[in-house]
C-alpha cells in the first residue's frame, strides 16, 4: 500500500511541476515517461522481519480498554 502512494505521489508531483498539458496525449506522454523512469530505477522489495514476527506483532492482545 505505502508502495502504491509513493507511486502515486511521483505522479501528481510530475503533473504538477510540469504545469498545464495542451493536450490529453501530452499528459499521457509525460505520465509515461515517468513510469518509464520509475521502472529503470526499481529494486525488489526487500523483509527486515520474517513472516512469523509480523504476525506475532499484528495478533498481539490489547493492553488497553479504550474504545476506538
């Protein structure tokens, strides 16, 4: 999920630097062209923790009586 905003983000940010398109097909070479660049620049996700301790963490009681 956080992968998918960044990614996003870098897409809003090259519309918006990139001021007011002339057309529909120049907004869609420029959005391509930074998927382009994304891509030449992307590396595998890589796990800091094993599957076990993200559940652990995830399924871990509650210490509190507070209602959310």
């Amino acid at each position: 999920m956080v992968g998918c905003r960044i990614w996003c983000r870098g897409v809003l940010a090259v519309a918006g630097r990139c001021g007011t398109f002339t057309s529909v097909p120049d907004l869609n070479a420029k959005i391509r062209a930074f998927i382009t660049g994304w891509n030449a620049r992307a590396h595998p996700f890589t796990w800091t923790k094993t599957a076990d301790q993200i559940l652990t963490k995830a399924n871990r009681q509650t210490t509190s009586n507070a209602v959310q």
